[in-house]
C-alpha cells in the first residue's frame, strides 16, 4: 500500500521504519519483561528475557492467533481492573462512578 501511494523509494522506506519498529519492540518487550521476570522469579535478567520471549514465541508459533488474542485480552481485562482499583483506592468511588468504559466512550465521542 505504500508503493502504491509513495511510490518505489516510500515503499522501501516505509518497509524498513516498519521493520525497524517491530524489531525494536521486541528488543523492549524482552529487555522490561526480563526485568519484572527477575524481580518475580529472582533469574537473571538476560535468562528471563530469553524465558519470556520463547514462551511468547511459543504462544503465537503454536497455539496460533486466536490464543494469542485471548491470552492479550485476558492481561488487558486485569490490567484495566488494577488501574480501576487504584483510581478507587485513591479517589474514593464517588468521583469514580463516570469513569466507567462505556460513559467514558461517550464522552469522547462527544455524546452528552
């Protein structure tokens, strides 16, 4: 899609940014993840990082996408409980109760 609108030249730019950008994704992902696996398990971080990228590597190689998306959906759900249980525990549940997902929607679609 790129070459189509870039032409030859944005195309092959556009593909090295892109594969630039996956790589160094992944480099962060194993770097932080090796960090909080060391903090967890007490392994050394270079070892945790391997750890956590062959299990991941595994998860999308074998067990495919659809388990990959469930297993992503379930780390958001419970990523999205604990920022929520934080905002109670701060803030108390009176200014809380609009910051629910379907009113926040609506308020950035600019519904009243």
């Amino acid at each position: 899609m790129a070459q189509e609108t870039l032409g030859d030249w944005g195309g092959a730019i556009a593909t090295v940014a892109y594969v630039f950008l996956g790589y160094s994704s992944m480099v962060a992902y194993s770097c932080k993840s090796g960090e909080i696996l060391f903090q967890l398990i007490n392994l050394p971080a270079p070892i945790s990082g391997t750890l956590f990228t062959a299990l991941f590597t595994m998860l999308v190689s074998i067990w495919g996408t659809k388990a990959t998306d469930r297993v992503n959906q379930f780390i958001v759900e419970k990523q999205w409980c604990f920022n929520y249980g934080c905002c109670l525990l701060t803030f108390g549940s009176r200014y809380i109760t609009y910051w629910h997902p379907p009113s926040l929607l609506r308020v950035l679609q600019g519904a009243t």
